[in-house]
C-alpha cells in the first residue's frame, strides 16, 4: 500500500469525527417559533378608545377641555372625580375620575326621562348593549352577580334590563355595562377603568343632523 493511500486511510477517520462533532450525530429540525395566543376580541378597540377627545391614563389637566366641568362632592383622598354634563349630543353626562392626577376612570350616563333621550338615541338599552359587543366581543360575565364600577347611587343592578362586565387584562382595562329601563324612563351606563395593578410603597329620538347610524358617543 502506497504512502498516500494509508494517509487517506488515517485521516479520513479523524475527518468523519470533526464532522460529527461539528454536526451532532442526528438532523434535528428547527424548532418552529410558538404562535402568540390571539388577543380578546375588541382589545384593539379597547386600547385606541376615546370619549370626548380623552382617554383614561390622560394627565388631569385635560379637564380644563371642558368649561362645564365640575370637581364632585364625592371626591375623595387621592381621587378628583369631575362631573360634566353633555360632553357630546350622545352622552347626558360624564363623569372623570382621575387617580394620582391620571385618568383611572370614565362613567358615561344616558338617560331617558322629561328632558333627556340619549338611551333611546342608542337605540335604547338593548340598542347600547349590541353596540358594546359589536366593537368590544362578548362580556365575560353577566347577571346580578357582576361588581358594580359605577358611582350612580340608589342603582338596584337586581332589577337591571342587562349588567355584564368585559375585561381585557393583558392591556389592564375594564369595562361595564348596566341598564335599567322600563316605558316610565330608564338609565344606561357604561363605564371604563385602568386596571393596571398599583405598586404597593415596597416594591330623545337622534337630534337633527346626528348621523343616521346609532352613535354612543365614543
């Protein structure tokens, strides 16, 4: 056997060895990347959500949007609540809640009694309702049981046309809805709310010239 061939012989072995260490022993397939989990129905809309020119996590000084703005009796410590009334022709009142000068919370009143229609301007409690499910998905819960994030006083939610809650927690928002309503009046509110967890010291018929489709105002 000449010279060259047991060269081969002696160094194809060592060749076949660096291969093998350099490539593994088995082809494995790439590992194909996990799909994100799709997100809430009506997250996006909850997330871009605007009323009246302002959206919760706002500064307090966009109250100053607002020349019928009333600071409410019913603030409390580290809560500045404002009252406005008709902050657009869809919403009889709005009510501003701001926490640590940010805005935590959004209540939006309709009402139909002697003066104001704007329930039955959303198509009346039912009307709101589908409104809400159409931009915002399902309620994740609904009934007598649902918690209450209003602040409209004497509300029985026991005799409510609807009461459900949405909650969108990876963009730490909440919204609910409650509807009283019979051929006397009625009432429907929606609210928002920031849920960002806090970090604790340690650590009317439509009036003339509204758009023909039902509008709530946001």
């Amino acid at each position: 056997m000449s010279a060259h061939m047991r060269h081969l012989r002696i160094a194809l072995p060592c060749l076949l060895t660096l291969l093998v260490s350099l490539t593994g022993c088995e082809t494995t397939k790439p590992k194909t990347p996990a799909k994100p989990k799709p997100s809430r129905a009506g997250e996006a809309e909850m997330k871009k959500l605007v009323v009246a020119s302002v959206k919760l996590g706002d500064p307090r000084s966009v109250i100053k949007r607002f020349r019928s703005a009333k600071r409410s009796p019913s603030s409390r410590p580290g809560f500045d609540v404002y009252e406005i009334y008709k902050p657009n022709p869809q919403i009889s009142m709005l009510l501003l809640t701001f926490r640590e000068d940010r805005l935590w919370k959004m209540e939006l009143r309709y009402f139909n009694g002697p003066t104001e229609r704007t329930l039955t301007a959303t198509g009346g409690w039912n009307g709101l309702r589908d409104i809400l499910i159409k931009r915002f998905g399902p309620p994740v819960k609904v009934g007598p049981g649902v918690p209450q994030l209003h602040t409209l006083s004497g509300l029985n939610a026991g005799y409510a046309r609807f009461n459900g809650v949405w909650d969108f927690p990876k963009i730490y928002r909440q919204m609910q809805y409650v509807a009283l309503s019979d051929d006397r009046g009625g009432v429907g509110i929606v609210t928002f709310i920031d849920s960002t967890p806090r970090v604790s010291a340690g650590g009317v018929g439509t009036a003339p010239g509204a758009p023909a489709a039902l509008n709530p105002g946001f």
